[in-house]
C-alpha cells in the first residue's frame, strides 16, 4: 500500500509543492519510495539520499515528519554557509556544476577552493572544512555529518572511480554509507554484507575492508581446473540464489548461495579440492611407474632402464625367464 503526502517545506528550486510517496511493508513498517516535485524539478541536486529507504517508522507521520525536517534543515544550513566569507580570499561561495562522465554533481567555488559532492549540502559542507573557517566551527560541527571519499582499489569491472558517503540512518544516529558510481555497474549485490555502524568512522573501516575483500574476490576467482575455462555466473530469479560454476563440464561442484561472495568462496573451495584430488592421483601412477621400473632394474641388472619400458627385450632376460619357468 503506497500514500502520497504533501510535504510542508517548497521545493529548493522552484518553490513549489513537494509529495512524498510513502510504502507501507508488513512486519517492518512504513518507509519513503519517492520524492517528486509538482514542477518537475531534479531534486537528487539537493538530496542524493532522499528518499531514505532504508530508515523504517510506524506511521505514515512519522516517515513524513522526518524527512520533512531533513529537506528544511539542509535549506536553512545551506543558505547559512552560502553567506559565509572564506577566511583566506574573503569571498562567499558560489554554486556551479562538475561534470564526470554522464553525471553532473554540484560544486561549491571560491577564489581559493573548489569542493564537489553528490548533492549541494554536501558541497558545501566539503567547502566549509576545505577552507578551514575555523570562527564557524561550531557550525561546521553541527552540519558536517556526512563525509565523501574514494574508495581503493577502483571498480573491478570498468576500473572507474567509486565514491563511498558516510551517512546518518533514520532516528537511531547510526551510519550507513551510500555508493556512487559514473559506469552502470552493478555493485550493490556485493555489499550486502555491510552493516550499519555506531560510529562514521567504524562504518568508512568497515567499508574500505569489505570492499578490498570483495575486489581480491572477484579478480582472484579461478578457472576452472578441469577445462580452463572462465567460471560462470547466474542468478536464479525463483529462489534468489547465486551460482557460480563452469557452464561446459560441470566437473567441480558449483557454488550455490543467497550471497554472490559466499558463492565465489564456495566455488573456490571446490576448485582446490578438485586440484589437490587430482595431484594426488597424477603423484599416485607416476610413483607406481617410477617404481616398478626402478624393482625391476635392480632385479635384472643387465637390463637398461630404457628395457623396462619393454620397448626391447635382451636374450639375457629371454633365457633368465626360460630358467624360472
């Protein structure tokens, strides 16, 4: 069940009417699908997290109120640091574009700095500490509650940038984080794992671990042992599982879970057990060779070890075997 509600506060742009459209989901409550203004104005300018999907609250009130109060403190903040003089060149900010590859992001300048983000009140807030304007700190502390950072390595599909945010999540002063990437690769089913976090700075940690684990993961998985051939993966629609595997001679079992790491791991683990299997088995018949013609040059001393081979037999053997017959 959806419900559209009017928002108290205008629209930053046109100053017109904003509706929120609220989804109600049984046993957790109601939480914001979609932000729209009655003009048609991009709002992701002014609020790449808005609507928070992943804040859930009791009321259809509730949900409305807090992002009502989110859109309404960020106006207020942001016309408060655009009257803000920077501290080395006396200048206020201005509000411009940056373009990277086919996104465009805002960007706050003034004759000493220049700070971009992924929406105008993170510009701004990157431009305040840019500059440093320590007779404002206080400010600064109030507002600077989200942070933006690259994350290492690149994206392993494209080897584009990936920008990480660190955000609050809904009323209980948690953090999340939120991914931008220009390439339309898909990353968000690799970061299931992540959790919310009390601290920023746990949260920016537990990131930059997991994302390096799951880059190492995705280059590192091997071929297949039997064929040599490139894994493969799919995802089953009907029951929400991944499977990651070799499409041609299914020799090691595929890895199967509801988690694309999970399943790479699994795959992995196959794959070793089918090397180690089959070394053992190559070491198996090359030691049993190696001794049945080492036995038998020693019992038969005028034979080479070329003879063992039986490629020829000598007429000293012939008339060896005639005696022990």
């Amino acid at each position: 069940m959806t419900q559209h509600i009017e928002l108290k506060t205008p629209c930053p742009d046109c100053r017109g009417r904003l509706t929120l459209s609220v989804r109600h989901t049984p046993l957790l409550g109601w939480h914001a699908v979609r932000l729209a203004c009655e003009n048609g104005c991009d709002l992701h300018w002014y609020y790449y997290d808005l609507p928070n999907g992943r804040a859930w609250f009791s009321t259809v009130e509730q949900c409305a109120d807090y992002h009502d109060g989110v859109i309404r403190r960020e106006g207020e903040e942001n016309e408060r640091i655009l009257a803000f003089e920077c501290p080395n060149c006396g200048e206020c900010p201005h509000v411009s574009s940056k373009s990277i590859g086919r996104q465009t992001f805002p960007t706050a300048t003034c004759r000493c700095a220049s700070c971009w983000d992924v929406d105008l009140h993170s510009a701004l807030c990157e431009w305040l500490t840019e500059t440093k304007n320590k007779k404002n700190a206080d400010i600064l502390e109030k507002i600077g509650r989200s942070t933006t950072f690259q994350a290492e390595p690149d994206c392993p599909f494209c080897g584009g940038p990936v920008f990480v945010r660190i955000i609050e999540t809904g009323d209980d002063r948690r953090w999340g984080f939120t991914v931008h990437h220009a390439s339309p690769c898909n990353l968000e089913p690799l970061l299931q794992g992540l959790r919310p976090c009390d601290r920023a700075q746990e949260m920016a940690d537990d990131f930059d671990r997991h994302w390096r684990k799951t880059v190492a993961a995705v280059k590192d998985t091997p071929d297949c042992p039997h064929c040599g051939r490139p894994p493969e993966c799919a995802w089953d629609h009907t029951s929400g599982l991944w499977s990651v595997g070799c499409g041609k001679c299914d020799k090691p079992n595929n890895g199967v879970s509801d988690d694309i790491l999970t399943a790479m791991a699994s795959w992995r683990e196959h794959t070793d057990a089918y090397r180690r299997n089959h070394d053992g088995e190559g070491l198996q018949n090359q030691l049993t060779e190696y001794w049945r013609k080492t036995r038998q040059v020693t019992a038969y001393p005028s034979l080479t070890e070329g003879d063992c081979g039986l490629k020829s037999v000598r007429p000293t053997f012939r008339k060896t075997c005639r005696n022990l017959n």
